[in-house]
C-alpha cells in the first residue's frame, strides 16, 4: 500500500492521519466536507504541513460526488458523502486502502484509552463519576469515555452511574432518528448497519460543527441508546456557544464547537444539581480546541449563528430512502 483515504468533518481525524502518513511513510489522500473545508482553511493548512493531500467534498473526483454536485452544485457536503468519496478512491486505486476516523468498533475501542486513562485519573482525584457527558458525531469520542465507565455500570459496580450522550439540533440522530438498517455512506457504497439514523442521504445544515454532521451513529452506541443505558440530548448551536465562551471565561482554554455541545449539557446536569442541592460529580470529554473555528466565535458574538429549526418532513424524506429488507415469504 501507497497510500491511504479517508473523510474528515471538522478536520480532527484527517489532521491526525496526515501526521501518521508522515511518520509512516504513507501518502494520504483527505475528502474533508466542504463546508468545515471552507469554515477552518487553517485546518486544511494543517494537514497540508504534514503532507496530505486535502480535496473538498463533495469533489469531481469521484463519481459519488459527481451525483451529489448534479444535483446540487452548491452542496455544503456531509460525513456521508465524504466517506462514500474516500471509499471509492480506494476501491478504484489497488495501491490504496480506506481507513475510517469513527463509528466502527475498532475506532471505538481504540479511542477507549481515553476513558482508561480518565478513570486512572478519576481514581487519584478519590471520584467516581455520577454523570459522563461526551458529544458524538459518529460516536467515537464518545464511546472513548464512557464505553470504559459503562462497562463498570453493565457489570453492576457502578448502577446509579450515568451518561449523556450530545449532539446538535440540526443533526438529530439519536434524539430524532429511526432505528433501523441504513447506509454508513450517502451513495450506499458500503453495509448497511443497525443504527440511529436520519436516513444516509440526509444532509444537514451549514453548522459550526462539522464533526457532528453525519445521519448517523455507530451501532453500539445506538444499542446502548435503545437500552437506555446512555441517553441523548440535543442542542442549538447558540446555546452551546454561550457556554463555550462561559468555560472559556473560566477555564482560559477555548473549546471546539463540537466540544461545546457536551459543555452544554454538563450547565444542565449542574443546574439540576445545584437545584436539587445535592453534590454531583460530572466527568465530560473536551473533545478539541476551538483554534480554528475563531470565524464561528466571530459570528456567535456577531448574533450571526442561525439556530436551525430542522422539520419533521426534511427527516422523513431522508427516511423514505432507507434500503428496504426484501419481505420473507
Ligand atoms: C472536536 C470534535 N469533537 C467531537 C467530534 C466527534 O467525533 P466522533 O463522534 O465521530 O468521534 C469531532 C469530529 O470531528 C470533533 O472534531
């Protein structure tokens, strides 16, 4: 193998592959959805510093974003579509392979070094927490700290334990979703999985968080969600800004948008906290710095963020489109 290709939304797991590209000798060829692409140029920049090569998407390169260009040529992009154009690249290259950033299981447990290590660190501080909070676009960042935690809680150690799962209003999936077998890529160039879904085709809006943006979430997450294990909740881009500039007014670190929707929940459980007067321990995932996203923060203070009001027939369109599982006779 040459040379590997992936997506990327916000820009995390293409920057983190272009360095390992580097270390390993590897070319890397890095669909980034268009909208994040022209949202954090310095990202894209980034990844270039490391010798990746970095491609909009939807691109002309591939087929798959060829359709998605004819049919809308001003296409903001989603995980999805960059996904089905890194998964084509590869498919027609045999010098190169596909390597996916999120929602499948190896990802999952990989990136659980991270709730390892929070638990070690839990364990100095004498705590364990009564709440973990993470936000998902995929569910990798989320499962990387809660999966650890859970297993305590499945195991029966720690029952009274729980866990927020975050995402954003205009990108519903676990909260709005159907549960179902869909597509992980817009075209359907791979399997279909069991998963929260707002159907492969969906398309959302033009937010601040392009990490967030895929229609749907990595299955076991979404069997924890449908066990009630881990519940969800989703938030407007506002709010979550508000409290991003309030951690940041605090804490002198500034967190990505996608970050910020955790800390949005993390306000809510400590209100709730606060009101019931009791002491809660709340452990959550700062999943990035906010570096590259300083035009959001520009347009948040501005009053310039639109607060998407995502309607209930945009979802049901997408869910028409599901694959449809052949009746048994
Ligand atoms: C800062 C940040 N947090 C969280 C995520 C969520 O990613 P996932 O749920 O796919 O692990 C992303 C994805 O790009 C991100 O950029």
């Amino acid at each position: 193998m040459k040379r590997l290709t992936t997506e990327t939304g916000a820009g995390q797991w293409g920057s983190a592959l272009a360095f390992a590209g580097a270390l390993f000798g590897l070319e890397v060829t890095v669909y980034m959805v268009k909208v994040s692409y022209e949202q954090k140029p310095y990202r894209r920049a980034m990844m270039e510093t490391w010798g990746a090569t970095v491609y909009a998407s939807p691109s002309n390169l591939t087929n798959a974003g060829r359709g998605i260009l004819k049919d809308d040529p001003d296409s903001p992009g989603s995980l999805g579509i960059a996904i089905s154009e890194a998964v084509e690249d590869a498919a027609t290259h045999d010098d190169a392979k596909y390597s996916l950033g999120s929602v499948v299981n190896h990802v999952l447990l990989h990136q659980t070094v991270m709730g390892q290590e929070a638990k070690k660190q839990m364990e100095m501080a004498g705590e364990y927490p009564d709440v973990v909070i993470a936000c998902v676009g995929g569910g990798s960042n989320f499962a990387g700290l809660t999966y650890p935690f859970i297993g305590d809680k499945l195991k029966g150690r720690q029952p009274r334990t729980r866990f927020i799962a975050a995402e954003p209003a205009a990108c519903p999936t676990l909260t709005r979703g159907v549960y179902a077998y869909d597509f992980g890529d817009a075209v359907g160039m791979g399997p279909v999985v069991k998963m929260f879904t707002l159907g492969h085709s969906f398309i959302p809006d033009r937010i601040h968080s392009g990490g967030l943006r895929y229609h749907g979430d990595a299955p076991s997450l979404c069997a924890l969600v449908d066990h009630k294990v881990v519940e969800a909740r989703a938030y407007k881009q506002n709010e979550c800004f508000a409290e991003a500039v309030r951690f940041a007014r605090s804490e002198g670190f500034l967190p990505a948008p996608e970050s910020a929707h955790a800390l949005r929940a993390v306000a809510e459980e400590a209100a709730a906290a606060r009101e019931a007067g009791e002491k809660r321990t709340i452990l959550f995932g700062l999943s990035g710095h906010g570096h590259f996203d300083m035009s959001a923060y520009d347009a948040y203070f501005a009053g310039k963020l639109e607060d998407v009001e995502l309607s209930q027939s945009r979802i049901d369109a997408a869910i028409e489109e599901l694959p449809r599982v052949p009746a048994m006779s």
